[in-house]
C-alpha cells in the first residue's frame, strides 16, 4: 500500500508547541497556529518581519536578558550549524491589546539550524515551550511561600546553568583560538620543493576542540630527494598542539640524518616516551628519490599513503606499517617498503579527518579516496588538494582536523 500524498505545510501549521521558521538574519518566514494563538499575534504581523522588533524586550525591566539570550543562541545556531538549547529564560511580551502593559512569561526555547543542499544553514527552526504557569505552579507543593522560593531556585539555577554555558562556549573559544594560532606558527608554510610541484593543507574540525593534532613536513634531503610526513596525535585543543610541535621538530630532524624512514620513526619514537601526550601517536613518511624514480615509506600505525599512477589507478602504500608510537613497551625495528614509481604519478599524504566517519567502516573511506583521485587525476596538486578537500569532507565542516600533502612524483 503505497503512502499518500503528506501536505507538510498542513503538519507544520498542526504542530503542537509553538514552532517558528525564520531566516539567518532573523526575519520570520512561517510561524505555526499555536504560535500565532499563544503569543497573540496574527500571522500577517509576523510573517517578513525581524523577531525583536516583534517582541522587543520590557524596557520597565532593567535586568532583562531574554532577548540578547535568544538573539545570541539563534545566531550560534546560524554560526556552527548545530542546535542550541537554552536553559529556561524570563522574556516578557507586551500584551497585544493593552499598549504599554507586559505580561510576565517564562520560555523554554531550542534553535535548530536547516541545511541547504551546500552545506550552509538557510531556516532556524525556532521551537518555544511556555513554562510559566509550571514555574508557578503551586499544586502539590503545600504553602506558597514554599512554592514561591521553589520558583525562585528554579529560575535561579537556569540562569545560572546559561551564564556557566556562556563562560564555558568563551573559554572554549579562546583555547580554540590559541590553538590554531600556536598550529600556524608551528606548520612550515608552502615552499617550492626544487623544480617539483606539492601542495600542502590544513583544516581544523568546526565547532569542537578537535583541532590541532595534526601535521605535516617536508625536508629537502641531498640530491634529489625529499623526506614527506604526516602525524597525528591523540588529544584536542593546545595540549595536541603543543605535542604535535614537538613530534613534528624532532621527526624533522630524525629525517635528516636517518639512513630511511623507518630509522626516522625510531628515533622519533624514542623521543615520543619522554613527551607527555606523544602516546598512540600514528605518523607516516616517505622518502621520495626522483633519481631512482623510488618511495620509501614506513607508517607507525597511520593510514597508508596514496600513490595516484599516470593512468587514473590508486594503490595505497600499506607493506610497512608498525604500532603507533609508544604502544610497544619495547624499542623494536620498524619496516620500511619500496615502491618504484611512474612520472607523472602523484603521491597523497593524509591524516584520518580526511575519510574516516563515524559510521562507516575505514574501507568505505578509503574507497571514496580512491574514487576522488581517479576523477580528478589530470589536476595539479594545488587543484587537487582543493578538489579532495570539497569532495571529501562534510559541507558543514569536519569533525576532526584534516592535514594533507599532495606532491607531483
């Protein structure tokens, strides 16, 4: 039996609760009938008009917060693309047929963001519950005195909960900010590699600390030849950042003195037990010899890099990989793999914010990698780098910090 027809105007206008649609800039754009019935406002007075110049705040009440509360939930919601509860909020409303007079009204409100086909939000569901006559409420609770200091508490502590919410989302921000800030300064900044063509990028997570335990590095080595790196390390915010600096420094400097990769990766795992936080840490690198035409990689349990050939196929360079740093209790011999390659080829370095999803097995991810570079096989790296960056990651932002090389073999 197929499903009829659903007229989703005709649900969203018999929702229950008072539900509104408005734009990223705040204006109304449909309000369903509950709303129009509890708040005392015909649609056509509120239908293309800004919320606060509807319901402007009670200028008889010095402390009133509700709208800068709300103004500023509403815009995180447009900000981050996620949802925003808030706790409960005093915002009083003029009484529509009493100019002048206002009523007294506690909310309940939740602003979720509606996602375009790119990614970016285009409605804030704007979802109210009126709380008032329950903070008031006084059946079951005896005497009103108690009933009134019971109101007060409960009022006390939500506002509470929204001022420790708010101190928390700015501190929040300013580690996130010192935290990209330390990941800039930190990261080498593209360079010429000799007459050769790379690419190199860095995205952090959106709207998390999830960001700053990635890296990258490339070393001119002699000759013809350059050392290429990638690592992650376990943890968030500026304590990741400061050990990924660390581990960068000192893989920079194994490589340069290192007879392979994995002589590199030893000597970076020994360092790794004396830095705080370097644990389970997975890096991957390559020694690339345009002479020889020749990778030489080993991985301490990162993702194996991708070796893009001349004719759209992609093979992963997998036949080296060991333990993440620090997980054997023993100092023990990485391996390290050869593998000739084409001219023409393109080799890709990257860290799992790239692929990896929550919900999907890691062959999923990186068959989509695989996918991505085939179609795009004629780009150069700095178009290439960009095409994987759109292609691959989620259009409202990745949820783990994502650093890539692409370099022309």
């Amino acid at each position: 039996m197929r499903n009829p027809q659903i007229d989703y105007a005709a649900v969203f206008r018999a929702l229950p609760g008072m539900v509104a649609l408005l734009t990223p800039e705040l204006v109304y754009v449909d309000v369903n009938d509950d709303f129009v019935r509890l708040t005392g406002r015909a649609r056509e007075q509120l239908l293309g008009r800004y919320i606060f110049d509807v319901f402007p705040e009670n200028p008889h009440d010095s402390a009133a917060a509700g709208m800068r509360e709300t103004r500023e939930s509403m815009l995180r919601a447009v900000t981050t693309g996620e949802r925003d509860t808030m706790a409960v909020v005093r915002y009083d409303i003029e009484d529509p047929q009493r100019v002048g007079h206002w009523q007294e009204h506690f909310w309940s409100p939740v602003n979720a963001p509606v996602l375009g086909t790119d990614g970016k939000v285009t409605l804030i569901v704007h979802r109210v519950e009126e709380v008032t006559e329950l903070i008031r409420a006084h059946g079951g609770l005896g005497e009103g005195g108690r009933a009134r200091v019971l109101e007060a508490e409960l009022y006390t502590r939500a506002r509470e909960l929204q001022e420790v919410n708010e101190r928390l989302r700015k501190a929040h921000a300013r580690e996130r900010e010192v935290a990209l800030a330390l990941q800039e300064a930190m990261l080498p900044a593209p360079r010429p590699v000799g007459h050769h063509q790379a690419a190199v990028r860095y995205r952090p997570a959106v709207g998390a600390l999830n960001v700053c335990g990635d890296w990258y590095d490339l070393v001119d080595l002699p000759g013809d030849r350059l050392a290429v790196a990638v690592g992650d390390v376990v943890g968030h915010g500026l304590a990741a950042a400061c050990v990924m600096g660390q581990l960068r420094s000192a893989l920079s400097a194994a490589a340069r003195v290192a007879d392979g990769p994995a002589r590199a990766l030893e000597a970076l795992g020994l360092y790794a037990r004396s830095v705080d936080g370097a644990e389970s840490t997975t890096a991957a690198t390559a020694f690339i010899d345009w002479d020889d035409r020749t990778l030489t990689y080993s991985s301490a349990g990162h993702l194996p890099p991708a070796l893009l050939h001349p004719d759209g196929t992609v093979s992963f360079l997998d036949r080296a990989t060991d333990p993440p740093l620090g997980a054997s209790p023993e100092h023990a011999t990485r391996p390290e793999a050869v593998s000739p390659f084409d001219e023409g080829a393109t080799l890709v370095l990257y860290t799992d914010g790239l692929i990896e999803r929550r919900t999907e097995d890691i062959d999923t991810g990186l068959a989509r990698l695989t996918d991505a570079l085939t179609r795009h096989r004629h780009a150069g790296p700095e178009d290439l780098a960009d095409a994987l960056l759109t292609d691959l990651l989620p259009p409202t932002g990745n949820s783990d910090d994502t650093a890539l090389v692409v370099i022309r073999l």
